[in-house]
C-alpha cells in the first residue's frame, strides 16, 4: 500500500515541463503585485485557462517562467499582463507553451525552498519523508480493572 501511495505522490506531483500536471514556480518581480509578491511559491494545475486565471507559461527565447493573467484571446493564444502592469505582455501564451493556471499561493515560501528544477524535487521528498515517516507505537492503556484481575489471580 506504502509503495502505491508512493507511486501516486510522484505522478500528482510530476513537472508539467516534464509531461505532467504540475508546476510549481517562485513568483520574481513586482508585476502581479498586490495579488503575488516576489519569493511566493505559486502552485499550478495544468488546464485549460479562462479569462481572468492567473498563467505560468514560458514564452519562446526566455529563460524562467512567466506569472501572468489572462486578459484576451483564445484557446490559440491568450493575451496576459501583470496586476501591476498597465500594458499586454509581448508574449503569447498557449496550450504548448502554458505549465499550469495557479490554484494555490504559499506566501515569502523563497526563504525556505529552492529554486528551479530542484522545486519539485525538494517538495516531492518533504511530502515523502512525512508519509514514510515511522509512527507512534501503539501505547496499551492499562485500567484499574486489568489492576483488580491480575490481583486476584496472584492473590494480592
């Protein structure tokens, strides 16, 4: 059962720039403030984005990801801009290049993990290391009724 667990823990938290459904980018600037500060880990489902979803994607010729909201376009292309910006990005995002629409936030999380490829890793083994963490033994409660039978067995 431990081993199946196991196996789902890495498929859930496979890359989506490896094939999966994942992505997990720390947010770097100010352009989506007040809604993401630069050091929030942003946690990313892939799917198909609507207008309004914030998007990692990763534009052709640059390095890094980009976290950015849907403010037009289509399924062949959606047109994003920062929460902080009063102009359209440059790029393009699509269902190619798109890693996930952000689900979820972990505030200033840059203090605590690291960066870039090794993201995921470093969470799936945190993740890991509590499932396979070893338990608490089972600790047997003794009552003063067990105390009386022992007595009168021994004839205390």
């Amino acid at each position: 059962m431990g081993t199946l667990a196991i196996l789902a823990l890495v498929v859930a938290l496979w890359p989506a720039q490896w094939g999966g459904f994942l992505s997990l980018t720390i947010v770097s600037g100010a352009s989506m403030e007040p809604t993401y500060a630069s050091g929030d880990l942003v946690v990313g489902l892939r799917r198909q984005p609507a207008l309004g979803d914030v998007v990692v994607y990763r534009p052709d010729g640059v390095e890094g990801h980009v976290v950015h909201r849907v403010v037009g376009g289509s399924p062949d292309g959606w047109t994003t801009r920062g929460d902080g910006n009063t102009w359209d990005d440059i790029w393009t995002a699509d269902a190619d290049n798109t890693l996930g629409v952000v689900q979820w936030r972990v505030p200033g999380a840059s203090r605590y993990l690291p960066s870039g490829p090794l993201l995921p890793v470093a969470i799936a083994c945190l993740i890991g290391a509590v499932l396979l963490w070893p338990g608490r033994d089972e600790t047997t409660v003794t009552t003063s009724a067990d105390y009386a039978e022992d007595a009168a067995e021994y004839h205390i």
